[in-house]
C-alpha cells in the first residue's frame, strides 16, 4: 500500500471524527488539573509511542491497524495540527517486518527506529503466553536493528548490525549521540553511540532489563526503566524468559545516571511497573505506573517532584502512557484508551500543560 494512498485515507476518517468530537475538554477528567484543551489526533486501532520532533512541528509513532493493511507496528510521522485542523500522517517505515519506537534526530528531518525488517518481510509471530501461565510478556526479537531514515521513508543508514536485540533508541538533545537496548553482550543493557563515529560504549552492568532511556535536557544525564531480579527464583526466571527472547515487564523501577552510566540510581520504589520515563523540559521526570493498582491495571502517568514523591496527573481507568512535553514545555503529547468506545483502541492525544 502507497504512503500517500493512506494519508489520503487516513486524512478522510480523521476528518469526520474530529467533526464528531463534542469539545477540547470532553476528553479531560476533572482530577487532571495539569490539562487543558486536550484533543484527540487519531481514531482507532493501536497508536503509541508518540514523540515531538525537536522544532515541535512533527510527531512520530508506531501504528498497528489491520483495517488499513498495517498488520504489526510500523512507524508513522504527522504534522502538529493547528486547532481545527485533522491530523494527517504518513508511513516512514519500510512497511515491512515489525517496527518500534522512532525517534526524531535534531535537525527534524530524520528519525531512528528499529525494524525487524531485515530479517523477514512478514510480522515476527507474537509470544505464545499460554507456555508461561499466560503472563503478560514482551518479545526482544533478534532480528530488531536500528535504522536511520528520512521522512520520505528512504533508509539512510542501518546503525547497529550486531546479533540479538537492538532497539528503543533516542537522541541526545545535540545530536550527536544515541542511547539504546542492545542484547550484544547476553543481558539486556544501554549502550551508548556516538553518532559521529558509530563507536558504542556499554552503560548499564546489573543483571536485569535496562530499556526506555532518554537523555536529559542538558544532556548530562539519563532516565530508563530497570527490572532487577534478586533472588534464585527471580533470576532464574528472567533468564530462561531471556533466553526464548522475551522478557516479563511487571516489576520495572525508574533509574537515573550520568550520562556515561556513572551514579546510577533507583528514584522510584512502588512495586509494580513503572516504566515509559522521560525529562520534562526543566529536568523533572515524568513516567507511566500501575503501582496503584494490585489487579496490575489501569496505568497512569506520574511526575516526580524535586522530593522524589510522585503526583499522578492522568486518571483514565484504562490506559494513559507514553508522555512527552513539547520542546516548549507548553503541551503534553501522550497515548490512552479513552474515549474509545470501549474498544481496545489506544490512541494519540494532545493537551496544553498547565502547572
């Protein structure tokens, strides 16, 4: 399917169900004191991992929707709507293989993401939950690289063509770097490359899955999401999980370090998972968790507070996960299932920021 035979598709669906939303704050819970105007950009189907180019004038997301012929993720780029206006997007990705989380580079007209495209053109098959108690599991497919490429969907680069997982890549905010999760050396740790030379510097140690990282603001430091099996039992499991190529993401801490990997530490201790991470544009950090929650379900998303306590901003009671501020720090773009009809639909929304 062509890129520009779907925009057009997708401009037309989007177009009548923007005419059907009621009003900006239909979509807001009365808790949500920090949001104001929020609007709904897509309508149906699976829409996550949505992040601002750096000039705030571009958002690039992972798209699954069988209807359109998109059959597992792939990564798509849209323009910011001005109010009144459809959001529009179209497929940068190959449309092969399975993709996952894009990423702008600096200069707002490239972005990374990884594909497992190299490795077959079909979707990878999904895990088989029913073989480990049917628990919610992540695949790590080895066929994962990361690639570089233009916003006419050209492939610039491959950036990693190492065996084994790599993936969930971003940018430092000069450019000049990417951090990301690689299985290079057995676990599933950060490595760091320097986009100059491709040189990479391994930056996380402990056992356990280190994913989701974001540079700060400054640049000086990184945020990520850590599993950290302790006991015989709990590393045992997450090695025979690692070693079929997945892992259980329901037990996930927030960490900080330079940005080297020096004086790492945990920020958070919930319990459950806490995960999705990143800086607010003056240093804060805000995450996705369902810590609240015993059953594991709904997730919110939190911003930690100069004394580390979380404050919980979102209140859907399904889904609110993937948050990022605009480069202005004036909006907040984020995925939820609300407003979907009671479907299973995660969609792409889009608030103004108020303190």
């Amino acid at each position: 399917m062509k890129n520009t035979l779907m925009t057009a598709a997708c401009s037309f669906l989007l177009i009548l169900s923007a005419a059907a939303q009621l009003g900006p704050d239909t979509l807001r819970y009365p808790e949500e004191r920090h949001f104001r105007n929020v609007r709904q950009l897509t309508f149906g189907a699976d829409n996550a991992e949505d992040y601002w180019s750096p000039d705030g004038k571009h958002i690039v997301f992972q798209r699954t929707a069988p209807a359109d012929g998109v059959a597992c993720d792939q990564i798509f780029v849209g323009g910011v709507p001005a109010p009144g206006e459809a959001f529009t997007y179209q497929m940068v990705s190959t449309g092969k293989g399975r993709t996952t989380c894009g990423f702008f580079m600096k200069n707002s007209e490239q972005v990374v993401y990884a594909s497992t495209h190299g490795g077959a053109d079909s979707c990878p098959p999904p895990p088989d939950r029913s073989k480990y108690g049917n628990r919610y599991i992540w695949p790590v497919y080895a066929s994962y690289d990361i690639y570089l490429a233009g916003l006419d969907g050209r492939i610039v680069k491959q950036l990693t063509e190492t065996p084994g997982y790599d993936a969930e890549a971003t940018i430092s905010p000069d450019g000049r770097k990417m951090i990301f999760t690689s299985m290079r050396d057995g676990d599933l740790d950060l490595y760091v490359m320097d986009l100059r030379t491709f040189k990479t510097k391994r930056v996380t140690h402990t056992l356990g899955y280190d994913g989701g990282a974001w540079f700060s603001p400054d640049g000086k430091r990184i945020v990520w999401r850590a599993s950290r099996p302790k006991t015989e039992a709990e590393i045992k499991e997450y090695q025979e999980l690692l070693r079929d190529g997945m892992v259980a993401p329901t037990r996930m801490e927030v960490f900080v370090a330079d940005a080297d990997g020096g004086n790492a530490r945990q920020v958070t201790e919930l319990g459950q998972a806490n995960w999705a991470p990143n800086f607010t544009p003056d240093g804060r950090i805000i995450f996705c968790s369902n810590h609240e929650y015993p059953r594991g379900f709904p997730f919110n998303m939190y911003l930690l507070d100069a004394a580390g306590k979380p404050e919980k901003i979102s209140r859907d009671k399904g889904f609110d996960a993937f948050p990022m501020f605009s480069p202005d720090g004036k909006r907040i773009l984020f995925s939820s299932n609300r407003n979907n009809g009671g479907t299973r639909a995660t969609n792409l929304f889009l608030a103004d920021w108020v303190e």
